[in-house]
C-alpha cells in the first residue's frame, strides 16, 4: 500500500463504512525506514539522467514490469516533454509494453491528475512517441551497439535474468554509461552484488562464461518504492475512519513488523498482532 498520490495511483483510501480489523505491511515499517518523496526520486532521476546525457552516454534502468516501469515511464515523459530532460530514445524491453498496455486501456483506474490529462485534454503520456518497444533480438544488439546515447528500461529488476543482461553485457566497461537501480535488490541478487560495488561479474553467454568489468556508473533512485514507509503507515493509521479494532502486522522482516506493531499500540492504543508463520488468529 502507498499513502502517498504516486504518478500512477491516488493514495490508499482510509475512509470506510466500517472496519474491524485492518491487515497491514511491515516491508518499510522499521524505525530508520524512511523514503525519499515521489517529488524527491523524480529530481534524483532527472539529475543522473542529465549528467549522463550531456557525457553521450546510455542509461540502463532494470525495472520489474508492472508497476515501478510505468511510473518511470510517466517521469521521464514529463521531464522530455518539459524540456527539462533533452528528448532521447526510451526503450521498452522485456514485458514491460504488455505490462503498460494494460495501463493504457484502463485509465480510469489510475489517479485522478492522470484521467484528467487522458480524458479531458487528450493526452496519454504512455502513447508518447519517445517510448519504442524492443521487439527481437536483431533490435536489441542494434541497441547495444548503437553509439546515440538512450535509455533502457527493461526486465528483470533484479538483474537475475532477463534482457537486462544482455544491455549489461555491453556497456558495463563504458565509463560515460550509467545503471540505475530504481528498486529494492534483495541479498543475492546480481543488482545487489552490482550495488554492493562489485568491480566483475561472470555472466552466462551462449552457456560459457564471460568476465564482465564494471567500470559504468552505479546509481540509485530512491522513492519510486510501492511501499509505504515508516512515517506513511503511522500517518495512515492516524488517518483511518472509524479507527480499527485491531492491526495485524505482515510482509516484512520479524523485527520490522514487531517495531511497528509495538508502536502502533504505544500511540493509538489499538491492539496489535505481529503472528509468526502458521500462527493462527482467531477472530471475534
């Protein structure tokens, strides 16, 4: 849940007829859990994206396809088509144009701004002509090997997999390239390795190993997250009507959903629950 109007969607609704129990997440529920604002994340994009256009270079930015793609998308229209961003190539590879279509045919579940911009002035930002879908793989090494500066957006966003590889594979060893992780890279993962500041990689190419050096520039942008953080859960909680009986705390790490629910009953005197796994509750 995000209590906070994202480029795709108003914010969660806290207003009910009734409520009784109310089930809750913990992914960014701990104490230090904080996010930068959509505002902030869409300023730190623009600055990585500009600096590494003016160098001619290419941006790689793995996103998971539904979702944090779209709203990527949705900035970087607006950023081009503002004048703030010089208008380059953004290339749509993996499922991500599937993924967007849905988006497009059913506009009027997205936020409000949005329907307006569609409905009322005729303008959908996902039709915009600066968004080319990658469509085989003849297309995808003329990408990678095309010396125009662009940008990728493209599965998986972990970089587990997927045709992220493929654009990595080329132009990790560019300097004047930047990768651009705009979500969460769990422990493991080669975004995570990449974050952490690996300088090789060994990838798979046509089953043998190859040696990929990292010498592109690593950056992040936080805030695109779909999650609420820690001060958005305690101000949508304060913001519920009625006010829930009790809270019941999932989906996060077992200390992060204990911190939360131990706060939430120290300030709204709600009675809270944080089960372990199979643990069962028993409802009034």
């Amino acid at each position: 849940m995000k209590y906070e109007r994202t480029w795709l969607f108003n914010a969660t609704a806290n207003k009910f007829p009734r409520l009784e129990t109310l089930f809750i997440e913990a992914t960014y529920g701990g104490y230090r859990d904080v996010q930068p604002s959509r505002h902030d994340a869409a300023n730190t994009l623009k600055d990585i994206c500009e600096r590494t256009l003016k160098k001619g270079g290419k941006i790689l930015i793995p996103v998971f396809a539904v979702g944090r793609s779209q709203e990527v998308m949705l900035v970087l229209e607006e950023l081009m088509r503002t004048g703030k961003l010089p208008s380059v190539p953004i290339y749509l590879d993996g499922l991500i144009w599937e993924a967007t279509a849905i988006h497009t045919a059913y506009p009027e579940y997205l936020n409000s701004q949005l329907r307006t911009q569609i409905f009322q002035m005729g303008q959908n930002p996902f039709l915009s002509s600066i968004f080319k879908r990658v469509e085989t793989q003849e297309m995808r090494e003329s990408i990678s090997h095309d010396g125009e500066s662009c940008i990728v957006l493209t599965t998986s966003g972990m970089m587990n997999g997927g045709p992220v590889l493929e654009y990595l594979k080329n132009w990790a060893d560019n300097p004047q390239n930047t990768l651009v992780f705009v979500g969460y890279q769990a422990e493991g993962t080669i975004g995570n390795k990449i974050q952490r500041g690996v300088k090789e990689l060994t990838l798979s190419e046509r089953g043998r190993p190859v040696t990929v050096k990292m010498r592109m520039n690593i950056e992040t942008s936080e805030g695109f997250s779909g999650h609420s953080d820690r001060r958005q859960l305690m101000a949508y909680i304060s913001s519920l009507e009625p006010k829930p009986e009790r809270i019941i705390i999932g989906h996060g790490d077992e200390h992060k959903c204990a911190d939360l629910a131990s706060s939430l009953y120290k300030k709204f005197n709600v009675e809270t629950r944080a089960p372990m796994n199979l643990e069962t509750i028993r409802m009034k």
